[in-house]
C-alpha cells in the first residue's frame, strides 16, 4: 500500500481553474454592465436636478434662464442646483438649452419656447440606458448626443 501525501492532485487544480474561468466568464461582462447602469442612474439625478432647478427659477423670476456653453453651469441657476454642481463629469456632460419658438407647434400653439438638457457622453450603451430611463420624456439623440426635453411641449 502506498501512503498518499496531502495535496491536491494536477487534475484537481486544473478543474478548479475551468470551473472559475467559466464562472468569470460569466460574471465579468455583467459587473460591466451594472457600472455603466450606475453611471446611467447617476446622468438621470442630475437631470432632474437641473429640471427641478429650471422650476425653481422660473417659480422665482416667471422667465427661463438663457442657454449656457456645453459642460457651462447657466449663472442663473448656480444658486438653484446643489452646492458645488457641476455640467462636467467624469464619463459625460451636460448642456441646458433654452430654444424660442418662432412659430407655433402643431399640437401646442401656446409654446413660446423649449427647453431641454442635452448630455454629452463618449461611451453610447450610457446613453442608451439613460434613454431607456428617461423613456416618457421627448427626446432626440444626434450622435453621442441626448437631448431631453423638461418643458415647452
């Protein structure tokens, strides 16, 4: 009879590494997935903080504040957004458009203007997402651009 030594034989770690490539296999492309969903979740807080902070103002001053540059917070609503908030992230930015309407809409014929929140971001599966989010809002994409309208229609 032959003593066995402790330990793990070649074809016992040889499994073990199969059964844990698969399961990355797996597992890695999702964890990918849930961060850009992350990344999403949080282009849609600042959205509606810039929505909400347009009302406040128009609460305030009965008027729109003006269009800013891309990645500009509009000096009009600094003091209406959270403190120290910024159009300009990591992943993306953003651009508050204020478009006057020249003629009337079809549909809406008392619309003197448009707003809308445009974002900016390199990687599209983001905007999709936040597409998919923002789904009942109108809203029109121009390459990695996405538009989202908060008032005027």
């Amino acid at each position: 009879m032959r003593l066995r030594r402790p330990g793990f034989t070649f074809v016992e770690i040889l499994m073990s590494m199969a059964v844990i490539a698969i399961l990355a296999g797996i597992v890695i492309p999702k964890t990918g997935d849930f961060i850009k969903r992350a990344k999403a979740a949080a282009v849609v807080g600042d959205i509606v903080a810039i929505r909400d902070g347009v009302y406040n103002y128009y609460t305030d001053s009965s008027a729109y504040p003006l269009t800013g540059a891309m990645g500009e917070v509009p000096p009009a609503l600094i003091s209406y957004l959270p403190i120290g908030f910024s159009f300009v992230k990591t992943d993306y930015s953003l651009q508050y458009n204020n478009w006057p309407v020249s003629q009337t809409i079809p549909g809406y014929p008392s619309t003197t203007g448009i707003i809308g929140i445009t974002v900016e971001t390199t990687d599209p599966r983001v905007g999709q997402l936040v597409q998919a989010l923002l789904a009942n809002w109108p809203q029109f994409q121009s390459g990695q651009n996405y538009t989202f309208i908060i008032f005027g229609l």
